[in-house]
C-alpha cells in the first residue's frame, strides 16, 4: 500500500511539474505575443506620420482589411495605406498618432488574437492661415493571426469616440478634392464609439459571456 502511495505521489508530481512547464511556456508566449502587437500598433502609427506605406503594410498579414469610419466599406490595407498617406500629405501639415491602453484577448488555440488599442490621432491642418488640430480619438479594434510564429493584423476596425468640428472640416474640404486618391466620407453610424455596453468592445472581445465573437 505504500508502495501504491509512493508510485501515485511520484505520477502527481510529475503531472504537476509538466503543467508547471506548460502554464510558464504558455505565459512566455503571450508575452512574446503582446509585445509583437505593441511593435506592429507604434510601426502603424509611423507609417501613418512617414507617409510610408510599406511601414503600415508591414503590421498586416497579406490581404489584411481595414475598416475606417470614413470609408464606406472595409478596403483592402494595400488599398487604405496609399489613400491614406496621399490624404495625409496632401491635406495636413503634419500628423502624430499614437497608442495606448491595450487590452488583448487570445483564443484558445493561440493560433489568432482581437485586441482594442486606444489611440490618438492629432491632424496639424492650416485653416484661416492657423495651424489648428483636428484630432481624433478613438481605438484599433484588431483581429490578430499566427502568421509563421509571429502575430500579425488580419482585420482592423477603427471606432471613433471623439472627433471634433475641425476634422469634420477637413473631411469636408477633402470631399471636394478631386486631387485625392481616395474621397472620404462621413464618419459611419457602426464606427462610432458607444458609452454603454452596446459599444463594438464588448462582442469584439467576448466581454459578455453570452455575446459570440
């Protein structure tokens, strides 16, 4: 009988010590993961502020989507980096975006990712021979995949939670400008932040037990 207890002891700790190894091995891969996301979301933003294409591109898996609120439909990213940037140069004199507070939900597998990452996207433009801001505030509400060991964008929606009367000015200004590679529009009703818990946040990262993702 005390062989038995011995012989189960030694099964328990073995049993123990190998998910010991597997909660560390998994807790080091999230980790690893996390800090890909924080490079590809700070490489977005300066792609945005270089007017660099490639930089933007580069936080996607290929065929990644992007959905903005001033587009009518999800575009491919290859597409959204060059409207982008043609936009941005050609209406601004300058921009900084950047990001905060991220919250990142990984699925079971570990094989894909959906994140919310807050950011702020500030819009140098001269208005009445001013330099004045149209920021915007908001968050990239992402849907990450494995790709080849590394965690890259396959879908991104941008959520609006403030955009002030100067940005709808630039919007309107750049409606008209037939120079453009990509005309804006008016921000869409389902890219707009909400202050309950209807907000796009809770279904995108199963917040609500009963909400599928």
């Amino acid at each position: 009988m005390t062989e038995h207890r011995a012989f189960a002891a030694v099964l328990l700790g073995g049993a123990y010590l190998a998910y010991k190894v597997w909660k560390q091995s998994k807790e080091v891969f999230e980790l690893k993961a996390r800090e890909q996301m924080k490079e590809f979301a700070a490489l977005y933003t300066r792609g945005l502020d270089r007017l660099d294409p490639d930089l933007i591109k580069a936080a996607f898996v290929e065929g990644g989507m992007m959905d903005i609120p001033n587009l009518e439909k999800p575009v491919p990213v290859a597409q959204f980096c060059i409207g982008a940037t043609d936009f941005l140069k050609k209406s601004l004199v300058a921009s900084m975006h950047a990001v905060s507070n991220f919250h990142v939900v990984f699925a079971s597998d570990m094989k894909s990712a959906k994140s919310s990452i807050y950011f702020v996207a500030n819009h140098f433009k001269v208005i009445d021979g001013a330099v004045v801001n149209a920021a915007v505030y908001g968050r990239y509400c992402d849907t990450w995949v494995n790709d080849r060991g590394v965690f890259k964008i396959t879908y991104r929606k941008l959520i609006y939670d403030f955009q002030g009367t100067e940005w709808t000015k630039a919007i309107e200004a750049a409606k008209k400008d037939t120079s453009l590679k990509q005309l804006p529009g008016v921000a869409r009703h389902e890219n707009l932040g909400v202050r309950d818990k209807s907000d796009y946040d809770y279904a995108h990262l199963s917040w609500l037990p009963d909400v599928a993702v």
